[in-house]
C-alpha cells in the first residue's frame, strides 16, 4: 500500500501560509490531498479515492494500473480526480468499476454527469460503471469490507481488507463498525491535529482508536498544517506513526 496524499482538503503547504510546516524543508511536511494505492498479490491495484491531485500522485508514485476505485465518500478532496482514471481505461482497455455507498454513488454520478451522457463520445471521458455496495464485495479481485463510519454527521465508509484497515476523515465510529477492525494488523486512521474539530479525529482520538484495534502498525493521515511530521513524531506511541506522501507499508 502506497500513501498517494496524507494532507488535508487544502493540502500541505496551504496556500498562503508562512507556518513552520508550510514552509518546512523536510520532504515529509509536504502532503498532497488524502489517497492510498493498494497493489495485490494477484497483480490487482486499486485506489482508495481520487483526490485532485490523482494525475501528479498517478507520475510521482509510479502508478500504473488502476482495476477497481473505492470511495469514502464525495467530498472534493476524495472525488475531484476522477477523470483521470480516462487514461487507465486507455492503458487497460477496459469499463473500471467504483465502488461506494448508495449516496456517494449517486453524488458520483451528478458532480461527472457527462461520463454517463450517452451524447459524450470519444475519449475526452471516463469509463466508468458505478457500484453502490452495503456489504462486503469484490474489487480487483480481492475481498474488500465497507467499515461505516461518521464524517460529523455525514456516514462515510472505511474500508477493510485482509488484515489492513483505511480509516480516513473519521469524527466517530458507531458501535456496530467495531466488530468490523477487529484483529487489524494495520491500521490507517486520520488525525487531523491536536485542537478538536466537528468531522475529524484530533491526534490523541485517532491514538484512542488505536489503542482499542490494537495493530501491529497504526499510521495517522489526512493531517493539517499544524502537525509538523518530526515533532508529532517524537511524541507518538510506540506502532504509532505518521504517514507521509510516498510511503510503502507492506499489508496482509
């Protein structure tokens, strides 16, 4: 599993901003919008959400396949790259399939209404074919687990797979999604920074939820400005990481 993006929603540096994370020199403190690559034994790979940034995450981490696209929920900073995936279906040949709750899916289908405008011919669109799922399912060929969970008031999924579980914009996770983490080896939550906020976790939530999963390997996501990565890293429990743009962890 590759980390395409850990950022938040503007991104790391924030435009305009002169902070000591913005202006960091440390490759790490630089963080594009929040995505992640996973490549599967059976030669498999899908993306969990296309952010904005999808075509220059697509270049700088060497992603070259792309079967399946599974969606948290349709906010801009998850949704926004889409038509990227155009190019996959040159390379592949191929419809991909995205995957996501009935109202992501719907919402899906109204922010690119011309992929699904039959008038539309050519290449200038995606091909797509859009899956609303409630249960678990298959994607690329592996067995993938929606894991519901509350973006504030808005229910979103996690995902699970195997033994690795992706957990972004999390403000809550409702009492019947727990059973669902149970024996994670690796575990992805987002963190957005220390001061509360109404749809995300703060650090020290996103270490409760760690501390009641119990991975192996817990890594913190979606992260503001606010957190520079070498400082928030020298006060993190030990298994608790900070994930960074380009980072490789092996998942079962």
């Amino acid at each position: 599993m590759t980390f395409l993006g850990t950022g938040t929603s503007h991104g790391v540096p924030m435009i305009g901003c002169r902070c000591a994370t913005c202006t960091s020199t440390d490759p790490r403190d630089q963080r594009l919008r929040p995505s992640v690559y996973v490549e599967l034994a059976n030669g498999g790979a899908f993306v969990v959400d296309t952010a904005p940034d999808f075509r220059t995450q697509a270049l700088r981490f060497g992603v070259l396949r792309v079967d399946a696209v599974l969606f948290t929920h349709p906010h801009a900073d998850h949704l926004l790259g889409l038509d990227e995936i155009r190019r996959f279906n040159s390379l592949q040949r191929a419809v991909i399939p995205c995957y996501g709750n009935p109202a992501t899916m719907a919402e899906v289908r109204r922010v690119f209404a011309y992929a699904f405008d039959p008038t539309q011919e050519g290449g200038g669109v995606p091909q797509l074919e859009l899956r609303p799922v409630t249960a678990p399912f298959e994607a690329a060929g592996t067995t993938v687990t929606p894991v519901p969970v509350m973006h504030g008031v808005l229910p979103i999924y996690g995902y699970r797979v195997g033994s690795f579980a992706y957990l972004t914009d999390c403000s809550a996770i409702p009492d019947e999604s727990w059973p669902l983490v149970d024996g994670v080896r690796t575990l992805v939550v987002g963190a957005l920074r220390h001061r509360p906020h109404p749809t995300h976790f703060t650090v020290a939530q996103a270490l409760d939820v760690v501390a009641r999963v119990r991975p192996e390997r817990a890594l913190l996501t979606h992260i503001a400005h606010d957190l520079g990565h070498a400082a928030t890293s020298d006060h993190l429990p030990p298994g608790v990481e900070l994930a960074y743009d380009g980072l490789i962890v092996g998942i079962e």
